[in-house]
C-alpha cells in the first residue's frame, strides 16, 4: 500500500505494525509512523508506535506474522 500524500511504501500493506508483530493483522494503522532503513511503517496510535520501537525483534515477528498469515 502506498501513502497518498507521498509515494511511500507502507509495510504490512498500511496495518498497524505492532499490531501485525502481535498476531493482530487486522487493525489498520494511522497517522503516526516510523521510518527503519528504506521501509515505513505505520502504527494506530502512539504507543504501538514506542512499543514496536522498545521491544526487541518487533520487525522479525511482524515480517514472520504478516508472510504466514
């Protein structure tokens, strides 16, 4: 999925990444966002954001999660 505003691709197709890195792959992400490397993700709301940014190994059980599902 790509952001309108800009050509950015969102990861995990715009669904919120912490959510996705739970197990959740059904709760769509908002306005706030990260960008790691070259991939953006997006989060509903700030504290799934600073909790996918805190925990370890967010990115590998998102990535693991959202291609098994």
């Amino acid at each position: 999925m790509s952001n309108d505003n800009t050509n950015i691709h969102l990861e995990y197709d715009g669904h919120c990444a912490f959510a996705v890195s739970t197990g959740k792959t059904d709760v769509m992400g908002g306005n706030h966002q990260i960008t790691i490397g070259d991939k953006t993700y997006v989060f509903s709301n700030a504290v799934a954001k600073l909790l996918f940014k805190l925990l370890p190994k967010r990115v590998e059980k998102a990535n693991e999660i959202w291609n098994n599902k």
